[in-house]
C-alpha cells in the first residue's frame, strides 16, 4: 500500500469533509445507519414487519439504491404474513451469532442468509434480480450491527482505491468472495487513516454537538474507524466525489 498516495486522497477528503456533510450529501447517513441497526431489537417477534419497515428508512441509502432493493424485499416479504416475519428474523438473528472472528464461519453465515433470501423471495414473487441479497448486502447487515468487527463493501469502490494506492490482492468476485483479502485490505486503510492527525481531528468534529447544527440522528461512534474507512473508499471513487482522482489506477488491479 502506497501510503502517501493515501495520504493525498486524505487530504482531499479532508477538505471535502464540510461538503460532504452538509444537507445535500449528508454522507454521514452510515453512522446514523449503524446506530440504528445496532439499536434494533431483532430477539423480539412483537411487530417485527412495522419495526424493520422503520429501520429500513433509515438504512435503504446505505443498503438500497435506484437499482436494488435487497432489504427492501425482505421488509416487503415480512409484511405479508407472521410466519415470513419470522423467517426474516430468525435469517438475521443466525447471521448475528458470534463467530469468533472466523471469517470462514462468517462467509458461511453470509452464504446461508442469501439462500434463504433467494428461496423467501421466490415465495414473495420477487424474482427481479434487483430483489436480491448478495455478498455485497449481507456484508451491509454485518458491518451495521458490529461496526467494530465489519466492513461495508462496494467491489467497484473498493477495487478503484486499492488500484490507487498499491494494494494487489485479489477478494474474488461476489460468487467466490475472500473475506480475508478485504478485511485485510480495510484493516491496512485503517492502520493508515490512524496515523494521519488531521484526519483523526476533523473526524473527531462528527461527535461535536453542533456538526450539522445538530440536524441528523444519534450516530454510532466507530471508534475502530471501520466505517470512516468505507468513507473515504465510497467518496475516493471516480462515480461518486472523485477524491482519488489525480492518483493514477494500476489497470492490472482494477481488471481482476
């Protein structure tokens, strides 16, 4: 990892960091996200289908897109009847169980929950592909629940910053994904952001009372920087702020 490549992606995104924030971009939708996640209460069957509607209003920007609905269709098979409630649930609840960081037993889960996903929606006659939960979604789940031991991904993102600043290994495709590459990828960023002040600083302004003028939701405090790290690969992107943009990509990373 090439780090002062990083380090000028920073910087921009250091000087980018009001704008991003503002009312426009509210970037900041990811820790109101995972203080939301985490604060749910999936044990409790007691109206599940109208909690996890609110929930996913929350989340939808972070997990949904304009082209995808993958925690959409699980809100709308929730609310067709008790008993795809309680599917719903008990999907979320098996991929909550501790895995002692194995992060084969967590591929695991994450395979389990998109074929049950695949087989619900079935049922619900969701059979778009935009419907879908993949690799990319269940990740979502996990890296909002426990921040502190997940990461959120976006293949595209995430492989366009690793081709910016050095970072070589190959985490597979969506079908055949490497756990270990990534989160060691994510882990390296991380290791990395810590040592850059002015950024430890100016993110230390997100839990100041008067960021934003106060106007968003409680915030998860990320205190492993896991979801900064996504940050800064969501807005280094060339589709979305372009902040890595003067760092030349290496093409043989970006094509595997």
């Amino acid at each position: 990892m090439i780090i002062q490549f990083l380090n000028k992606i920073i910087k921009k995104y250091i000087e980018h960091f009001n704008v991003l924030n503002n009312s426009d971009h509210a970037e900041y939708m990811k820790w109101e996200a995972a203080y939301a996640f985490q604060h749910f209460d999936f044990e409790s069957p007691d109206d599940f289908a109208g909690r996890l509607k609110e929930l996913c209003k929350i989340c939808s920007v972070v997990i949904d897109n304009k082209a995808s609905f993958p925690l959409g269709c699980l809100c709308s098979c929730a609310s067709i009847d008790d008993e795809k409630a309680n599917r719903v649930r008990k999907m979320f609840l098996d991929l909550f169980v501790d895995d002692k960081n194995d992060l084969q037993v967590r591929q695991s889960k994450i395979d389990t929950f998109i074929r049950e996903s695949d087989a619900l929606r079935s049922e619900c006659g969701k059979n778009g592909y935009m419907y879908a939960n993949t690799q990319t979604s269940v990740m979502a789940y996990l890296a909002l629940r426990d921040p502190e031991n997940n990461y959120l991904l976006s293949t595209s993102k995430a492989r366009e910053l690793a081709s910016r600043i050095g970072f070589g290994d190959d985490w597979g495709t969506l079908s055949s994904f490497k756990l270990d590459v990534y989160y060691r990828f994510c882990d390296q960023l991380v290791d990395a952001m810590k040592k850059n002040q002015d950024l430890m600083d100016i993110n230390k302004t997100r839990y100041q009372e008067e960021f934003c003028d106060g106007n968003h939701s409680p915030f998860h405090e990320d205190k492993e920087l896991h979801l900064l790290a996504f940050d800064i690969i969501y807005t280094a992107a060339s589709d979305t702020y372009g902040l890595g943009e003067e760092i030349p990509v290496d093409p043989d990373i970006v094509k595997k």
